[in-house]
C-alpha cells in the first residue's frame, strides 16, 4: 500500500492511541455515563467490557 504523507500522520497516530487511552484511562470509572450519549457507559465507549 503506498501511503501518501497525510496517511502516515494518519498511521501514526493510530498507533499511539492505544497507548494513550491505557495511560489516560487509569484509574477511569468505567462505569460512568459518557456525558455526550449517557445511556453508555465510559468501558462501553472505549471498549473494555468491563463496564
């Protein structure tokens, strides 16, 4: 696949979120309403079923 420069700023920071939410999520309740949509919870947003 031939990236063009916007896609591997692209790529790039994909590749660090998961970093970012371990590192931002520690200690998060999982359990909280997401204030934008309050019938999810914050574990259902980022996908960690521990909700």
């Amino acid at each position: 696949m031939i990236l063009n420069p916007g896609n591997e700023r692209y790529a790039k920071e994909i590749s660090a979120q998961p970093a970012a939410f371990a590192r931002d999520g520690t200690g998060a309740d999982f359990g909280a309403p997401v204030p934008a949509c309050p019938e999810w919870t914050l574990g259902e947003l980022v996908g960690t079923g521990d909700a």
